[in-house]
C-alpha cells in the first residue's frame, strides 16, 4: 500500500497497533526503535488499544498495565 492509498482504516490500525505492543512484550523492539522504553511507535499503538474494549483485551492477555490497573503517582 503506498502512502496515498493509506486511509486509515481502523481495522489496520488496530492490526498495527497490535502487531507493535506484541513486538515489543518482554522488553523487544519494533522496526522504529532502538530502545523499547523510549519509543514513538510503541506510545502510539499503546493509546490506541486503550481506545477500544478489543485493544484493552489485548493489552491484558499481554499482561501491560491498562487505565484501570494503572498506579499513579497520586494514588501511591
């Protein structure tokens, strides 16, 4: 797919958001990063996941902190 036919899709996104968390489980990196604590990519698909009930699925069965598992500074 070349960058003019990217639309977008929220199935790719989803499906790209997902790949990078997995990529990324036990401390690996993504083809955009050479520090898996440090990486754009890996922010990004995080959010995304945490937008659906799909993406929060994914998260936990990958055993990474969602909102609602989350600590806080404040709440510490």
């Amino acid at each position: 797919m070349s960058p003019i036919d990217d639309r977008d899709d929220p199935a790719d996104v989803f499906d790209s958001a997902r790949r990078t968390v997995i990529q990324h489980a036990d401390a690996g990196t993504c083809f955009n990063c050479t520090d898996s604590n440090d990486c754009k990519q890996y922010a990004w698909a995080l959010d995304q996941l945490r937008r659906s009930p799909a993406g929060l699925l994914v998260l936990v069965q990958l055993d990474i902190a969602t909102p609602a598992n989350v600590v806080t500074e404040e709440g510490q």
